[in-house]
C-alpha cells in the first residue's frame, strides 16, 4: 500500500517513517477521522511538541496546535502546503525544513520543482484503505528528502534527536484517528 501522490511528490528520500493501524470503520468515516482529528485527541501530542519547542510559546503551528482544531487544518495554514488529496483514499502535505534564505514554496508544482543544494524536503501522507466491509487500514508515511550531501548530514543529526517523538507523535495520531472513526462508526 503507497500512495500515488505521495510517490509523486517524494519518490527520493533518505529519512522516512511508516506506520499503520486497521480501524474497525469504513473507509469514508476513517477519511474523515484523518482530517478532523484534533491535537487534543492525540496522546502526548501537545507535551511532546512542547518539549520539541523547548517550550517555547510561539506562533500557532503544527508543533503549537490548539487543542481543539483539525491538526491537519492548522499545518495548512501555518507553513505546510497541500500537495495532493484524493478525497476518501489519500492527502499529502509538505513542508521545507531546511532551505536557503527564507524561500516560500506556494503551489505543488513549486514544491515538486526544487532541487538545488541546501533544501531538506518533508512530506506527510496519510492513506485510507477498505480491507474488507467497515474495516480500513490507516497508513501514515513522512519523507523527508536532503537534495545535497552537506544538507543530508545536518539533517541526519537532527533526524536522529526528533525520531523517537516524531514516531511516538505518528502512533498517538493513527491510534486517535482509529478511536475517532470507530465512535463514528458506532
């Protein structure tokens, strides 16, 4: 199970994370789990990202969400972009996390295009999957893609300190997601 879109926007990456979760609801109710699911929702989410912050209030972002707003809502709108979405199957974001000077990526293809020295690409999926009737499997998968050597071993180190969070962070989401979906589905 991969994601079209997600392939199409992150075919090369040298770091990534997948995880999955079966969640006993349909696809459709599962989607919509996937894009409502709020911070709040999600087990350490918000201590986690605290710690990441060295807790450091901050402007509103994905690492400071509000409780009480789609997660995925409050990344769009504070410095990740919309990449793709296949409504009901799959959506993918993605973010700079190392650029040269303070580049502003605004539309998909911009995102897709860049491949000169000093970027660090980083995308998110999540993608929804009927098994069987009223049971779907949640995949979520980050890419993170270094377009230079000396870019690739700054990240590496950074990688190494966030992965832990960053893995326990994918988890708590897919397992809220799941319980998201299932109460909805009841």
């Amino acid at each position: 199970m991969t994601g079209i879109w997600h392939d199409r926007f992150a075919p090369a990456y040298q770091f990534h994370e997948v995880h999955e979760t079966e969640v006993r609801a349909g696809r459709d109710v599962t989607y919509d789990a996937v894009k409502q699911t709020t911070a709040g929702e999600i087990l350490l989410f918000r201590t986690l990202t605290w710690i990441r912050r060295f807790g450091k209030p901050g402007p509103e972002s994905i690492l400071n969400a509000p409780a009480d707003q789609a997660l995925l809502e409050v990344a769009v709108r504070s410095g990740f972009l919309l990449l793709a979405e296949d409504p009901g199957c799959e959506i993918v974001i993605g973010t700079l996390v190392a650029a040269p000077g303070r580049e502003r990526i605004r539309t998909p293809e911009q995102f897709a295009a860049l491949d000169g020295p000093g970027y660090a690409k980083a995308t998110l999926n999540f993608l929804v999957e009927e098994i069987r009737p009223g049971v779907s499997r949640v995949r979520t998968e980050t890419r993170v893609n270094a377009t230079d050597s000396r870019t690739r071993r700054r990240f590496a180190s950074y990688w190494r300190l966030i992965y832990p969070g960053s893995a326990l962070i994918r988890r708590m989401w897919l397992r809220a997601i799941r319980h998201r979906a299932e109460r909805a589905q009841a």
